[in-house]
C-alpha cells in the first residue's frame, strides 16, 4: 500500500488524544495481517496501542497515533484529508500521522523484503505524556526481553536528524501569603504584592551550568500563574509554573537550588517544588548509528541532514530511558498544532525511503 494511502486513511480517524478506542486501530491490523504481521493490542490505564514485529524485531519505529484537537481556522474538515498542490492537509498530517505512514509503509516493505527484522509501536497518548504509551510498553517489552536494539521516531524534524534534547523540569513556586477579607485590607499581607518582583526573577533566570557545546543553552520560562477563584478574599498562596529545560552539568537539585537563591534577594515567602521531572538530557552516543541515519537520507534526498538536537520533548526520552539508542526523522516542523496543517507527499515517501534505507544499514 501507498505511504500516501496509508497517511489518508490515518487521518480520517478523528483519533485526539488520548486513544480510547481499539476501533482507531482495526484498518491497521488487517493492514499487517495481509502482510503475515500479528499486531498485538496493548492497554494501558484506558490508552490503546500497538505493537507489532517480526524477525528479530531490532529495529523499532516508533509514532503516535494521537493527534491535539483540531481548533478553529481550518478551511476544510481536519478528519477528511485532501490533497492540493502536492501537499496532504488534515489534522496530525505532519504531527505525525504523515510520519507514522512512511513508518509503516517501510516496515512493510522491509517484511517484503525479507528484512531480518523490526518491530513497529503505535502509541495512543504521545500528546499527553506517553506515559500509558511508550514508556509502559518499553516496560512490558524488557520484561520480556523484547526491547528493540535501536528506535526510530518519526516526529516532525523536517528531514533532520535529531540525536539529542535537553531534561525538562517543571517546577511549582508557591508563594505565600495572609489571606484576609478584602474588604479590610489593613490585616496583612497580600501575596499578589510580591508577584512582579518573583517573576521578575524567575523569568529567564540564568542556572549554574556549564558550556554544553552539544546541547542548546538552558532556559527557564513563567508558564502558569494560580492564585485561585476566590474574589473577595486575598490568597494564602500563588503557585508559580515553571518550564526549565536543562542540559547535561545540570540536574532537578541544581536547578532547585539556583531558583532558591535567586529567590532569597527577594522580599517574599516562598517554597520551590518539583512538579514534574519528564526527562533527562539526552545525546546520541552511537556514532555508528547516527552516520547510518545521516546516510539513508542522504542517499534518498540528495542532501546531508543536520544533526539537530533543539526539538522539544518526544516519547524518545523513554527510549533513553531503557538505555536504547534513538534518532528522529520526520517532516515539517512549521506545520505542527496548526490549523490546516499540512504535510508535502514527496517529503512523505522520501521519509519512507530513509526509513527502509536506514534499517538495511543497521
Ligand atoms: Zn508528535
């Protein structure tokens, strides 16, 4: 079947994340079973997957079948893909349901082809954390000693590769203060007052760290702001959200603790806590099988990718996890979360191309 066939059918499934429903994922196996290829459905807290292989399984695409809803603007319906001008349009056509058909198309291929193996993992709630995805399926799959030898995602990189991406923590900095009927403000202090000056210091706010001349520079940014619904009552307490995305001198401590100093210049009752900590740095150590993945595309493009290591979080950091080496290929990163969001249809089967190319190489 044709990547673009495949890419169409992907997209007329209006699949938001998370996938609840075995439903999204019936062409799909009738699809692998015409080819001999057993899927197996995989459950986890209510998110549906898949995972299928054959041979050794060694080499393990890895996309997401969940897409972000579609929102206002489009000019035609998001779950009925149309073709013009040589580009796909409809929801997740980059992010990455263009990219998950090139996966399957080439794993296909790679079967017809008497490849010695891959394994393919479809994953249900990529947008949501691909904790009920990837990361409980890698689980599963050590457990029974199927972990594949390397992973190939196919997020949006605009036929880079990308081998590498910064930790992310997020963190929440309660400030506290009086809480008192607002109609009598002379009975304490009112947090809200101490708000500019904290944010004033937490946005961009410089960490400790040292030059990392592989991975982007740190930053921290001021996310979320809660003080509450309360209207006639000052809050005891504003939690401040934080995104910091760190490099590899750097960890959740560090971080915590130049926020607590850069804290403690300012006239404020404070506590800095970690929210989330989704993901360590990462960098591709396997030269090998970077210059393998710089090769595939190159023989198919014509030109050599970069090796990129600025995207954001990607189900690839439960790859590093589970110590298994990982790139990413895949298309336009311009077009992703956006309304009418597009992909080309002949960067689509070149990205096939580099898949096949690319397994055969390993
Ligand atoms: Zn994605």
């Amino acid at each position: 079947m044709k990547t673009e066939e495949i890419a169409r059918d992907l997209i007329s499934r209006s699949t938001v994340s998370p996938v609840t429903s075995e439903d999204s994922f019936a062409h799909l196996i009738q699809m692998l079973k015409k080819h001999d290829i057993k899927s197996e459905l995989r459950e986890y807290g209510g998110v549906h997957n898949l995972y299928a292989g054959f041979g050794d399984e060694s080499v393990c695409f890895n996309g997401h079948m969940d897409v972000v809803p579609p929102g206002n603007g489009w000019t035609s319906d998001p779950f009925d893909p149309v073709v013009t001008d040589g580009r796909l349009y409809g929801r997740g056509a980059s992010d990455m349901k263009g990219g998950l058909a090139a996966q399957i198309a080439a794993f296909l291929e790679l079967k017809e082809r008497g490849h010695s193996g891959a394994s393919l993992m479809v994953v249900g709630d990529e947008e949501q954390g691909g904790r009920r995805g990837t990361s409980a399926m890698l689980q599963d799959l050590r457990e029974e000693g199927r972990l594949p030898k390397v992973g190939v995602i196919g997020e949006p990189t605009d036929l880079d590769i990308q081998v590498g991406m910064r930790g992310i923590v997020w963190l929440d900095i309660h400030v506290f203060g009086d809480e008192y009927h607002a109609s009598k403000p002379r009975l304490g202090d009112n947090a809200t007052s101490d708000l500019p000056e904290v944010l004033k210091t937490l946005n961009g706010l410089e960490m400790s760290h040292s030059e990392d001349d592989k991975l982007p520079k740190p930053t921290s940014e001021v996310t979320a702001i809660n003080t509450g619904d309360v209207y006639n009552s000052t809050p005891s307490r504003i939690t401040v959200g934080m995104d910091i995305r760190y490099v590899r001198s750097q960890s959740p401590k560090t971080i915590v603790r130049d926020v607590e100093s850069a804290l403690s210049e300012v006239e404020a009752d404070y506590r800095v806590e970690v929210r989330s900590h989704s993901g360590e740095p990462f960098l591709l150590e396997n030269r090998g099988f970077q210059e393998a993945a710089v090769s595939a595309v190159e023989s198919v493009t014509g030109d050599t990718p970069e090796a990129v290591t600025s995207g954001g979080a990607s189900d690839g950091r439960f790859f590093a996890r589970e110590d298994i080496p990982f790139v990413e290929i895949g298309l336009d990163t311009e077009e992703v979360h956006v309304a009418n969001e597009s992909c080309s249809v002949h960067r689509m089967r070149q990205l096939k191309e580099s898949y096949v190319q690319l397994a055969e190489r390993i």
